[in-house]
C-alpha cells in the first residue's frame, strides 16, 4: 500500500508530507496568533501540534500546482484562488457540521461573510508559491533521511496518537461522555 504511487508520488511520500505539513501548519498559525493574542495560542483543534487543513491543503496545492513549476505568476494566481476556494468550503461545513467558524474575518477589509478575505487570499498565494517552488522538495528531502522502515512506523504511531487526540477532540466539541458510553456498555453484560 505505501508504496503504491498516487499522482506521481507514492503514498508513502503523500502521507509523510500530510503529517509535516500539518504538523508545519498548526505551528506557523500558533506562533502568528499567539503574537496576535500576546499570549500562547493552540490554533488547532485538538490538543496536539495537527493542523490537517494545512497538510491537505499543502499537498494538493504541489499535487496541482507543480505542472505549472517556474510560472510564478500562474502559480500565484491558481493557488490563491484555490486556496481560498477551499478555505470557503472548510469554513461552510464548519459551520454546518460543527456549528461554529475557528476563523473570523469580519474585520478585515473586503471579506465574505469573515469566512474569506482578500488579505488571506493575497498570502494563499505566496504560500503556494513557496510550497511549489521551495518548500516541497525540502520536506521531500528531509523525508528521505529518515530509513524508510523507521520513517513508516513514525507514521503509523504519529497518525494513531492524532486520531486518538481526535476522536477525544470531537467527543468534547458533540458533548460525548466517554466515561458514561462505558458504564452504558458494560451495564448491559
């Protein structure tokens, strides 16, 4: 399975980048909004240093974006415009799903409905930049120091502490008492 090739990558590479990203992700945003805030900031949702929008977000902005490698200005343009098509439908299912946006714009100048705003859209755009042009074939890089075997389990454990973190995460924002679920459980045998 992870060696399987997906979009000219392998899934091993496509999953590792997804954990860095993410991992890349939640601490740009904490260190951006903890300086905001002027105090220490977790901007991700469950406890641990994942942002998952970022790693999905990062790798299919390469994914897509690559063919269009040393055309800067379509790269920027493409990948402002992706991204924040994409950040528009994350914070929509948010909203329906969890009944809530992480993220408000509402202050800052030509936003839509504090979901999108021209500033994030401007930036979306050096990021893809950045991924495309420098940042992916660092992280590819530096995933390819790592022995491949000892990279996969690092995946496995690192993916199964994030799904745990998660699960406990969503159990908290739905109003899920695991300790009740259990009494439930076992009052039934």
């Amino acid at each position: 399975m992870w060696t399987k090739e997906l979009l000219g990558t392998d899934v091993y590479h496509l999953v590792a980048c997804f954990v860095v990203y993410s991992i890349l992700g939640w601490f740009v945003e904490s260190v951006y909004m903890s300086f905001c805030n002027r105090k220490l900031t977790n901007r991700g949702f469950a406890k641990g240093p994942f942002c998952p929008i970022y790693g999905f977000g990062a790798v299919c902005c390469y994914l897509i974006l690559s063919p269009l490698k040393g055309q800067y200005l379509k790269v920027y343009i493409v990948g402002a415009v992706l991204a924040t098509i994409f950040e528009y439908l994350v914070g929509i299912a948010m909203i329906k799903f969890l009944g809530e946006l992480w993220w408000d714009y509402n202050e800052k100048p030509l936003n839509y409905r504090g979901i999108i705003c021209l500033e994030s859209t401007i930036a979306w755009g050096f990021y893809a930049i950045g991924i495309v042009h420098f940042l992916h074939m660092a992280v590819y890089r530096m995933i390819d120091l790592v022995d491949y075997h000892i990279g996969l389990r690092c995946l496995k454990v690192v993916l199964a502490v994030v799904l745990i973190d998660y699960i406990f995460s969503f159990m908290r924002v739905f109003h899920i008492d695991i300790r009740e679920k259990c009494r439930s459980f076992v009052a039934r045998f």
